[in-house]
C-alpha cells in the first residue's frame, strides 16, 4: 500500500469514527431529533413557556397538548378522515402519523398504526385514572399527543389513539379525495351479521369505506325485517372500497376466512338463516380465483377442522341496508360508550 492510500484510509477511517461519534451522541437525544426530506438527521427540539404556548395554540389545544388532557371522543375532526396525507404535531409541525396506517378502531379518536418513522414520537408510562398506560408525545416539542395500545391491526398490533386537537393535517396534494379515480377496488363478503363483520373490517388500514345491505337473494329493495325472514335470499353483506397499493384482495379474503366460522351452513353462532351464510361475492374473475385459491389452501392444510362451506358466487346486485344498520357499532358506542362487539343473536329482534 503506498503512503497516499494510506493517508486516505486513515481519512475514511477518522471520519468514520468521527460519523459514529457523532451518531451516538446523536442517538441519546433521539427524542428531540428528526429526519429531514434527505433524511439526515437534525436535531429541531422546539421549547416554549406556557405563556408562549398559550399564545400559539387554542384553549382546548393547550389543554390537550400541554396539560394531557383528552379530546371527547367522537368530537374530533381527523376521526372519519382518510384522504391521503401527514398528520403533523399541532403544536410545533413535527411530522408524526402517515394517513397510510391511519383506520378506524371506532373509538372515536383518530386510530394509527405506526408513526411515521421511527423516533417521531417518545413513549412515557403514564398511571394516571388508576391505568398503566404508555403515553405517546411529539418528539420534538413534548406535547402530549394521546396513548398508545397493543391491540392494532397486523403487522405491527399497535394502536395510536390520538387526540385530533394534537394533529394538523396536510394533504398529499391538489386531489383531496383519497386515491385517485379508478385505483380503487371493491369487495363484497358475507359472514354472518354484518354489524360485527363491517365492524371488523373497517379497521384494516386500506379499507377506504364500509357499507353493509343485502345481495344474493330473489327480492328487489328488501328490507332488513323481510331479509330477517329468511325468505329473500339475500345474504347480509359489507361492500368495501379498499386501496390495493395498502391492502390486497388476498390479504382481505385471508381475514374474511379468519373472522368467522367458514364452515358453519347457514349461520354463525346464535344467527341462523341462509341471510348469515359465509359467502365471497366476486365482482371478477381475478377476485373468484383467488378466493377459490385462499379457500382450497385453507382447506387442504385443515386450519378449520372441518370442510369449509363458503360460498364463492358472482357479485349481484347489493341493497345498501337501512341507513341505521350502518357502522352499527360505532353508533352504538357512540351512544351508549362501551364496547359491543357481539351481535349476540339478537340481531333481527331489533
Ligand atoms: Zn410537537
């Protein structure tokens, strides 16, 4: 090795150790660090006194971000909202929850995933109101934005439940309207009693929208009581408009098959009647193969124990459900707090 390779190895090493040095300083206040658009890494702690704070924020913002308070759930304006976007800290603008892991958990707070990226947000054990929760702040400025659970959606089962007073908003671009025209798609299944199967469903992140009504059956514009009868045909269904670029047809029918009981004929639990049969209505040829495919899989490895008795049919048409049997649970939970997630078999008593 020559003299001047050397003195260049010694440069790439010093600087080396240099950018590691540096790195682990960086690293113990990774709480107050955030990566730049070249992903850098750049220290942006943000400080203020109360008065400051009260200055820049609203009351209820000061309240929620500064003292930990909590938003009333249902009231705020990020809950139903999922258009494409970055949720930033009200408080300071420190990017914090992508709307890609954004779904519903129907608590009534805007539910995500996971934080934008790593070190977005700090965690802190919180026993306040008698409860050992993990309070999740904003990295950079320390507001408290909400907690976070281990009762989320795959793959990282977490639960950001955040106060929509702690958030800003700000879309992806000019086309405000979640994705564009033509890149989404729909499915349709049926597995017992909608208002838990659309509940379920609503909160994988990817589900753009839910609806439950009625298809497969003989009557046109049933209604809930004649479907109840068990004398339509129809089974009731949730019709779903989903991202394929976040979630795939696949992975939905594999969490179809995982909801319910495929082989029960003709009821799930306590419901009995053809309308809580399991079914997959297919709006394609693409979506019947892969849900024969999903349900021979599943089948063969005998995951259920028993045949599955799932139907897969073409898509007919779909009967949007009375206006109240829609996000049923949501409303339920809105109105009584709780958390019902049961149909319990009294579903067509109501
Ligand atoms: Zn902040």
């Amino acid at each position: 090795m020559r003299s001047s390779q050397k003195i260049s190895l010694l440069i790439v090493v010093g600087v080396a150790l240099l950018a590691w040095g540096l790195s682990s300083l960086a690293g113990r206040r990774v709480e107050t660090s955030s990566l730049t658009e070249e992903g850098k890494l750049m220290i942006k702690k943000v400080e203020k006194t109360d008065e400051e704070w009260k200055a820049l924020l609203t009351p209820e913002q000061f309240r929620v971000l500064r003292r930990k308070g909590t938003e009333r759930a249902f009231t705020g304006i990020y809950n139903d909202r999922y258009e494409p976007g970055l949720y930033v800290c009200a408080a300071c603008g420190n990017p914090l929850f992508s709307s890609e892991t954004k779904y519903d958990h129907g608590t009534g707070w805007p539910s995500f995933a996971d934080a934008v990226r790593p070190g977005a947000v700090t965690f802190h054990e919180d026993s306040s109101f008698m409860m050992n929760r993990t309070e999740v702040r904003c990295a950079a400025c320390g507001s408290h934005l909400g907690h976070v659970f281990d009762d989320g959606p795959p793959p990282t089962g977490r639960r950001y439940c955040i106060n929509s007073v702690a958030l800003d908003f700000k879309s992806a671009g000019a086309d405000k309207d979640a994705v564009p025209a033509g890149k989404t798609e729909t499915a349709i299944f049926a597995a017992g009693c909608f208002w838990g199967v659309e509940d379920k469903f609503r909160r994988v992140p990817g589900v753009l929208s839910t609806e439950v009504g009625y298809t497969g059956g003989r009557t046109k514009n049933p209604t809930y009581k004649q479907v109840c009868s068990n004398t339509t045909g129809h089974a009731e269904a949730v019709r779903l408009v989903f991202d394929p670029g976040r979630v795939s047809y696949e992975d939905l029918v594999r969490l179809f098959f995982k909801l319910h009981d495929p082989t029960q004929l003709n009821r799930q639990g306590p419901d009995v009647g053809t309308q809580y049969r399991s079914a997959v209505f297919a709006l394609d040829k693409a979506q019947e193969e892969t849900a024969q495919r999903v349900k021979s899989e599943l089948d063969r490895s005998g995951a259920f124990g028993r045949p599955i008795v799932t139907e897969i049919v073409p898509a007919a048409e779909f009967y949007l459900a009375e206006e109240y049997h829609q996000q049923y649970f949501e409303k339920r939970r809105r109105r009584d707090g709780g958390n019902p997630d049961e149909c319990g078999g009294d579903a067509c008593g109501r």
